[in-house]
C-alpha cells in the first residue's frame, strides 16, 4: 500500500500558474510510476500526467506544453508546474502511484481556474 497526501491546490485567474505537490510514504520501493489525473463535473477521471522511476514522462494533448511534471524519486515527491491555465483546467487533480500489482491515489486537490 501506497500513501498519498496532495498539497498546493486552490483558485487562480485565468492565464496564471500553480504549483502541485503529492509525498507518497508505506510501499514506497514496489512504485515505479507516479502522476497526476484530474476529473472535472460531469467528466470521467483523466490522466494529466505520469513519470515512471527511470524518467520517462507522458501528458495528456490538453495539456502539453503547459504543464511540467517533476519527481524527486529522494524523497519520493511528484510535482505538478501548471503554467498559463484555462478554465478548462478546472477540476478536483488526485495524486496517483502504480505498482506492478495495483494502483493508489490521493484525496484529491480542488483546483478552479476563474476570473
């Protein structure tokens, strides 16, 4: 079993930035991928972004170019950099750690883009 506590959430203005943080602790050496989804009202759950252990990465189209996803595999941290957000971006962003064997999320973290 896998942890997860997600942290950074909030409102910000369109055309702002924020920053999302998750810290993973318990069966922390069988992970080798660690992410980001997002699930919006009236939407299913949907993948924002992954990095597995070794460094390779993967964006969901709406979002590349826009957001950077860092790993302190140290300290067993993901970071979410969501840079020129759209309201669009709106919804609830949930921390997300695989497994060879199952998967473990987070809480979850409202973030809402408005004017």
């Amino acid at each position: 079993q896998v942890q997860l506590v997600e942290s950074g959430g909030g409102l910000v203005q369109p055309g702002g930035s924020l920053r999302l943080s998750c810290a993973a602790s318990g069966s922390i050496g069988s992970m080798y991928s660690m992410g980001w989804y997002r699930q919006a009202p009236g939407n299913e759950r949907e993948l924002v972004a992954t990095m597995t252990n070794g460094g390779n990465t993967n964006y969901a189209d709406s979002v590349k170019g826009r957001f950077t996803i860092f790993r302190d595999n140290a300290k067993y941290t993901v970071s979410l950099q969501m840079a020129s957000l759209k309201p669009e971006d709106t919804a609830v962003y949930y921390c997300n750690a695989r497994t060879y064997l199952f998967t473990s999320w987070g809480r979850g973290t409202q973030v809402t883009v408005s004017s």
